[in-house]
C-alpha cells in the first residue's frame, strides 16, 4: 500500500509529465503550422518564379 508521501510523490510527477506533454503537443502544433506557411509561401515564389522565367528545364539532382 502506497505511503501519502509516495502517492503525493506520483501525483506531482504525473503532473510534471501533463505539463511537458501538452508543452510538446503546442510545439508541435507550431512547427505545423510553420511548416504549413513554408509550403505555401514556397508554392507562391515558384508561382512567381515561373511567371518571371517563362518555360524553363527542370534540373534533375542525382
């Protein structure tokens, strides 16, 4: 039978893991989001990119 000290012990740490998960979770949530903009910014300047070139080759990298 857990002791309070050990059950009050085990209640701060689940705590302490909630805090880091849901610190994670908006972090990621951010990260999306940035990456969702990178996306959308890069489709734009190659929208641009096209419009200004004209028909171009398209380089194939080994």
């Amino acid at each position: 039978m857990p002791t309070s000290s050990n059950a009050q012990n085990t209640r701060q740490l689940m705590q302490a893991l909630e805090e880091k998960i849901k610190l994670l979770i908006s972090q990621n949530l951010v990260m999306s989001l940035e990456i969702a903009q990178l996306k959308q910014q890069n489709d734009h300047l190659m929208t641009q990119l096209r419009e200004q070139d004209g028909p171009t080759e398209t380089i194939i990298h080994p």
